[in-house]
C-alpha cells in the first residue's frame, strides 16, 4: 500500500484534486439549488409547492448514476462541450440539491409555526419573518446534516469514474489497472478519501452534540 | 416518437425487467442480510463493551466515510488477487452493498436507541424489570418508532446505489438499459426516461410505504 502512495503519488494527488473540485462545485450549486427549491415546497403558493415536491421527490428516488450517466451520455448531444467532468458534476448537484431541499424543509419546519405567527403579527412580512426570524433558527438544525451531505458528496464524487472523470476513483482504476496491485491500490485510495471525509464527518458529530444539548429557542 | 415505440419493443422491455428482477433479488438480499447484521453492529456499540463496542465503532465509522464504488471494486477485484477468494458478479455485489449498508443501519439504530432517555431505562430498572427486559419490552419499542422513517430511506438509498454494481457487469436494470442502448444510439432517451420510471415507482413505493408504517406506529 505504501509503494502505491509514494510510487502514484502525483496521479493519486490529481485524481484528489479533481474529486474535491467536483465536490465543492456541485455543494456551491446544490446549496443555492436546494435552498431554492426548500422554499417552494413550503411556499404559500400552490403551483410553486408542487413544482418544488415533483423535483425533490423525483431526484431523490432516482439513482445517482442515472442522472449522472443522462448528463454525460444523452446532454451532449444538445450541449456541445460537455466532458465527464462537468457532466458529473451537473448530476451530483442536482441529485445533491434534492435531498438538502428536504434537510433544509426538515429545519425550517421544525422551527415552531408559533414563532412565524409572532413575526407576522409584528407587522413583519412574510420574506422579512423567514430572513431574520426563521432562517437563523433553522441555520443551527440544518448544519449537522448539510455537513453529512458534504460527505456524502465527496463519496458520491467517485461516480465520475463511470464518466471518464479524472477523480481519484478513476485514478485508482488506472493504478489498479496497470501495477495489478489491486488490492493495495483500492487500500491506498481508500485511506486517501478516508483523510477528506473523516474529520468532517467527526466535526458534524460534534456539533450535532454540541448543539442537541442547548436549550432549543 | 418513433424511437420511443421501436424501443419499447417487447424483447426490449422484457430485457428491461429481467434487469429490474436483478435489482430487486439483490436489493432484496442485502436489505435482509445488512438489517440482521446492522442491527447486532449497531446494539454492540450501544452497550459499550469494553473494547469490542470500540473497535466495532472504528470499522463501522470506516466503512460510513468509503464510497460504496470502492467497497464494489474491493470485493470484485481486491479479493481475488489478495486472499485467492473469487465471487461472482452476483455475490460480489450482495456483499459489497451488505457491508457498507450494516454500518450504514448500525448507526441509525445505535443513534434511534440512544435518543430514548436515560430515564426510561431508570424508570423500568427500578419497577423490577432486569436490563434485557428493560431493553427488550420499553426501549427497544420505542427506539424502533423513531427507527423506521430513516431506515426505510436508507433501504431506499441500496435500491438506487445497486446500480454501482454495474461497474462490475451485474446484469441489473442500469446494465440492461446500456446494453440496449448500446446497440441503437436513438434508444437513449426512451431508456433513461424507462430507468427513471422504474428506480423511482420502487423507491417511491417504499418511502410512501415507511410513512404509513410510521403514522401506525405512531
């Protein structure tokens, strides 16, 4: 395992650099997605409400390979320019922003409708209550599981190994493929995303603690 | 138009489901084999054996921060060259998803034990009940009410990351449609929209599923 990591060394650093790549841009764009579509699925408005559920329900029960695999194989065709990279990543943010659309609705609606009410009757309107009454109460339930969603994606990451990607799956295969040192490979590719998902995962663990023990607002 | 009816011709469809079939018997399998053995990992760290409950905690935090990819290509082509051991496509992927989803679900079940307060097994240790029927007939009940909505979702997820298996050429639902399509390019799109069909009818079936079985259980 060792020869692997020091003999691939610089493929394994590249291959890592494009996983975290990948991940990073598709968590920017699944945040302003999910977010987006969170506030449909609660929003008064009825037409809006079912735009937002027919997304997150169809995203969420669909695999991720699935819609990855469409974007790579059938968008090129309308969308020249299209490599696995950025079809990849296209899918793993919008497979992504489904489920933080129903973290994010989990956390707003676990904040007391009593507390809306108040904000209303206030003379608040309804964006104003949600930005300074309702969003900052959900912040601190949202984070623990956003952060797992992090991890999730940086693990889901390694579908653009189906795509011709360059992420430190696809590496790995190429290591795999021509050292015939497979199981070391796959060995030293796995502790190299156990080092970019494991502290993470640990930290959410702390705060869920952390936060579980206050005295809920 | 056309494509959509030239691909959804009778041998097509019917290979579609035979994929389907696939996905279903090993999804089936491995949801049975990873609760039974979630359930004992996750009960194991629970009640904090002496180092056992430690180092089970270890591997299942492990195994939680692996992609599953990489769980599917160890079992397929780590073991053989390693240890000799050489599984076949099907088993292959049955263990694979198996370990990676029992230290999924041993954590559900750990943290769905743990939310029950203290003062439930205070309250029933001192009405006379020893641990294990304290355990057996208050906690676990309870723990298992708030169990079900994440474990059914996470039955969900096997169902759809059953597809990964197709990198080792598990002739599932995914595979078939590439076959198919493979051999006419203009039968991509009537495919994806058959395997979106398909994955989503299963997994929304069993989400809708757990949410009854939780407002009964509530």
């Amino acid at each position: 395992m060792i020869s692997i990591l020091t003999a691939h060394w610089s493929e394994l650093v590249e291959g890592m650099k494009y996983t975290i790549g990948s991940s990073l841009i598709a968590l920017i764009g699944s945040l302003i997605l999910g977010i987006i579509f969170a506030m449909f699925v609660i929003s008064p408005n009825r037409w809006l409400r079912i735009i937002g559920s027919v997304y997150v329900e169809i995203f969420r029960n669909i695999p991720l390979l699935v819609v990855a695999m469409f974007f790579y194989i059938v968008m090129p065709r309308f969308v020249p320019g299209l490599d696995g990279f950025k079809a990849g990543t296209i899918g793993l943010t919008i497979y992504t922003s489904a489920f933080i659309a129903e973290t994010f609705r989990a956390g707003i609606e676990s904040v007391a409708v009593g507390q809306m009410e108040a904000a209303r009757s206030n003379g608040m309107t309804y964006l104003q209550a949600m930005k300074y009454i309702i969003l900052p109460q959900a912040t601190k339930i949202v984070i623990p599981p956003l952060g797992n969603q992090f991890v999730n994606l940086v693990k889901n990451s390694s579908v653009l190994a189906f795509l011709a990607g360059f992420d430190l799956m696809y590496q790995g295969n190429l290591i795999a493929s021509t050292t015939f040192k497979t199981t070391d490979t796959y060995l030293a590719v796995g502790l190299l995303y156990l080092v970019m998902t494991m502290p993470l995962s640990y930290l959410m663990r702390y705060l869920e603690k952390r936060w579980s023990r206050l005295p809920t607002v | 138009m056309q494509n959509f009816i030239d691909a959804y011709s009778w041998v097509n469809l019917r290979f579609l489901l035979e994929g389907l079939w696939v996905t279903i018997y090993v999804s089936a399998i491995s949801v049975v084999l990873s609760f039974i053995i979630g359930s004992i990992l996750g009960l194991i760290r629970y009640v904090k054996i002496k180092y056992l409950s430690m180092i089970v905690g270890f591997i299942i935090d492990l195994i939680r921060n692996l992609p599953l990819l990489l769980i599917i290509f160890f079992m397929y082509f780590g073991l053989p060259s390693t240890f000799g051991i050489r599984l076949n496509t099907v088993t292959a992927a049955i263990v694979a998803l198996t370990v990676f989803e029992s230290a999924m679900l041993a954590e559900i079940i750990r943290s769905g034990i743990q939310s029950i307060g203290v003062g439930q097994m205070e309250a029933a240790r001192s009405n006379g009940l020893t641990y294990l029927q304290a355990m057996w007939y208050i906690i676990l009940p309870q723990a298992f009410r708030n169990m079900v909505p994440p474990i059914v979702s996470q039955f969900v997820s096997l169902v759809k990351d059953s597809s990964l298996a197709t990198i080792i050429l598990l002739p599932e639902l995914m595979y078939h449609s590439q076959i198919i399509y493979g051999q006419n390019t203009n039968y991509m799109i009537p495919m994806f929209v058959a395997l979106a069909f398909l994955y989503f009818v299963i997994c929304f079936l069993l989400s809708r599923l757990s949410k009854r079985l939780a407002r009964r259980l509530h």
